[in-house]
C-alpha cells in the first residue's frame, strides 16, 4: 500500500504531464513545501499573469492558511494561482483559479 505522500507525489506528476502535453513547460517542486507544487508556463507566454502556480491537492481540500499563502505568492509575481483535484482515484483532474481566499472559479489550461 502507498503513503500519503507517495499518492500526492504520484498525483503531481500526473498533473504535470497532463499540463505537457498541452503543450505546457511546467517544473515541479517536490517536497519543498512551497505554497504551490508545479509552475506551469502556457505554449505562448505574453504576459507572466498566464503563468500558474499550481497546488495539487488529491481530494481538492486545502487549507484557508496554504491557500493564502499561494495567493500572496501569485500576487506577489503577477502569476495565477490554481488548484488542480480529483474526486476519486484516477479520475478526471479538475482545476479551479483561486480569485481569493475564499472564493474559487473554474480554470482550463
């Protein structure tokens, strides 16, 4: 059976690829615990604000301080911060724009 932390790292790195191959760069930070898991820089970057800081979170829960602290990140560098979640294992991975603390809207990458 896999660890907490094998699981999250697994649903990183499924993430990231899915972001390739869009044709999105993206590098991941592993266990830094940094404010956000994998930036992830669009085909065509004319502006940093289309860069995503993304959290990957497997059942879409984080935390008021973790995701405060992801927006002050993408605030400070102009980029976008982003959830990416799945509800069940393997399934779909669904991704949501943090506009604030509280609120969330659906991104598409």
């Amino acid at each position: 059976m896999s660890t907490p932390y094998q699981r999250g790292a697994a649903f990183e790195l499924r993430v990231k690829a899915e972001l390739e191959d869009r044709g999105w760069l993206v590098t991941r930070s592993p266990g830094s615990r940094s404010p956000f898991d994998l930036m992830a820089v669009p085909p065509v970057a004319y502006r940093l604000d289309n860069v995503a800081l993304v959290q990957c979170k497997l059942r879409g829960v984080i935390s008021r301080a973790d995701a405060a602290a992801l927006g002050r990140v993408a605030e400070t560098f102009g980029c976008e911060p982003v959830l990416a979640y799945t509800m069940q294992a393997r399934g779909a991975v669904h991704y949501k724009y943090l506009t604030n603390a509280l609120a969330w809207v659906s991104w598409a990458p």
